[in-house]
C-alpha cells in the first residue's frame, strides 16, 4: 500500500513538472524609452534669443518689505537660466545664445510683428524667448510649534508662489508661437538657533533666489526636449526555435522583425502561447510607439489567456497614452 501510496505521488509531481515545462519563461530587459517634449517646437538649428520684458529696473532687495516683488534682478536671472539650459539641451557653446533686458516697453508692444522683427533684427535671432511677466506672491512662513530645548535648532519652513509667463516668437514673421504661463512653488527649510524675523528671514533668503531663478529658467527650457527614462518590461518566450529568434531580435532592438515572428505565432495552438505573443506584440508596439495599438493587442493577448502581466502593463500605457 505504501508503494502504491509514493508511486501514485511520483506520478503526479512528474505531470506537474511537464506541465511547468510547458509554460512561458518571463525574459526581462531593460530600456530607455522616449517621453516626448511637453512643448514641440524644432529648436535645432536655429539662432535664438532670450529676453527678459520689464517696464523698469528694481531690485527688490533694497525695497522695505517688498522682497520679490516685480524684481526685474530675479526676472532677467531666469532668462539666464532659460538660455543656458536652452544651450545644454542643443550641445551649444556656453553663451552662444545672447540674453538681453528690455526696458521702458509696454507688454502690448509684443503684439505688434513689426516690434518683433525689430527685436529679431537686433539681436541675430529668428526665435525669440521673451519672459514677459514674473509674479513673485506672498512667502508664507511656517515655523513648528511647541519648545524647542535649549541650544538646540529651530526648523521654519518658508513657502513663495510665483507665475511667470514666457512667449516664444517667430522673428520672421513676428508672430507668436505660443504663450505659457508657469505657476510653481518655491519651498525652504531653515535651520536656526535664533528667532529670526519675518524680514531678517526674507532678506537673508533673497541672496538664494539668484541661484534659485537661474535653476527655474534651466528647468523651463527642459519642457523643449525629449526625456530618455530606463524602463524595465519583459517578454514572454517558450523553448522552440521561432521563440528564440523573436527574442534574439528584440534585444537587438529589431522590434518590426520579432513582431513579424510574434504574428506567426498568434496562430499557436495553446491560449497561453497565442496570448504570450501577443503581449509581446503589445510591447513591441510600445517600443514603436504605437501606444493605442498596443493597448489593442493587449486585449487580444487577454481574450485568450489572462496572464499575469497583462493589467499591469494595461496601467502603464494607459498613463502613456493619457500624457502623449
């Protein structure tokens, strides 16, 4: 009875063991896939400029009580800012792309093509960047309650709102190619052993808002261009020949060949193996950027057969097809 007993769990651990080999073997990689720029505009090849559009020269450091306000010092910082980053995105010299600081203009001017073009004129450019208003709000301070032992530091955290709104202008013909306007935060933590004043606090960190604004103006130009993230996805293969060449092929990057092999392969007589090959149809697309026709072979890959992978990679080009 006992041999029968072992002989009887023998066979069925063999069945279950065929029947794991007969499974797909999940093959990761790794890649970096392309996020489009948020703004498409050819910017190669191009002479640009960067303005910055005050009505007058302040700085608001010598202004009591007004820290930040209309700073044209801050403003033409960003333009700075927005011209270097400009220059690192298209492997530009340093200071290839000139800034300069309007004055005394009215912002209406910059509706007019013929002012444009005058602009254009002046500083060799047939693209102009004009950061046109800067909104410096209120800093809000926020300082942490209860006491703080003695000797130790206190921590206050300070908050300063801000939109600007940039142009980009054609200088040929004087038109505008879009308008933005940009609102974000800018957030500090201050560590000190005394208890500093609202001003004192303001007037110590206006001397970090030139570093800070030079930084918001790289940060802008950024939205121009193409983001390259890794990426990890993987593949679903099994151990015969036409499977082999299909991954082969996709780790040379050869998606449009592994797709044609993948396509053969929907006809397999398993679900598993028809649903296999076409989610890897799915990520093929994906790496062709083709993301809604992914998501369609997704579909196809469950209605055969609801492997693991599937509401995941669902998720992802979802977001991917949300944000194109």
């Amino acid at each position: 009875m006992k041999t029968k007993k072992f002989f009887i769990v023998l066979i069925g651990t063999l069945a279950a063991f065929v029947i794991q080999s007969c499974g797909p073997v999940v093959e990761f990689f790794n890649i970096d896939q392309r996020i489009p720029a948020e703004f498409q505009v050819d910017l190669i090849d191009r002479n640009i400029s960067v303005f910055s559009s005050t009505d007058a020269l302040k700085d608001s450091a010598i202004v009591d009580k007004e820290y930040f306000v209309s700073d044209s010092i801050i403003m033409l910082n960003m333009a700075l800012g927005l011209a270097e980053g400009l220059e690192s995105n298209l492997k530009l010299d340093t200071g290839k792309i000139k800034v300069f600081n309007q004055t005394g203009s009215d912002r209406s001017e910059l509706d007019n093509p013929s002012y444009i073009k005058t602009l254009s004129l002046n500083s060799a450019a047939d693209l102009l960047f004009v950061i046109e208003h800067l909104d410096m709000g209120t800093m809000q301070l926020y300082k942490l309650t209860g006491e703080v032992p003695e000797g130790s530091a206190g921590i206050l955290y300070v908050s300063l709102p801000f939109k600007m709104e940039v142009g980009l202008y054609d200088g040929f013909s004087g038109l505008p190619v879009f308008r933005r306007e940009v609102a974000d935060t800018i957030y500090w933590e201050v560590i000190s052993r005394m208890d500093l004043k609202d001003e004192v606090v303001a007037s110590r960190l206006y001397s970090s808002m030139y570093d800070i604004s030079k930084k918001l103006g790289s940060s802008f130009s950024s939205r121009f261009f193409d983001e390259w993230i890794p990426v990890e996805r993987y593949l679903y293969t099994f151990n015969s020949r036409p499977w082999a060449d299909a991954f082969r092929l996709s780790q040379e990057f050869k998606w449009k060949e592994a797709l044609d092999i993948w396509m053969t392969l929907t006809e397999e007589a398993t679900p598993v193996k028809r649903a296999s090959a076409a989610f890897n149809i799915a990520v093929a697309l994906e790496m062709m950027e083709q993301y809604d026709l992914a998501f369609e072979w997704l579909n196809v890959a469950e209605s055969n057969y609801l492997l693991k992978g599937i509401p995941g990679y669902k998720s992802i080009l979802e977001k991917r097809i949300e944000k194109r």
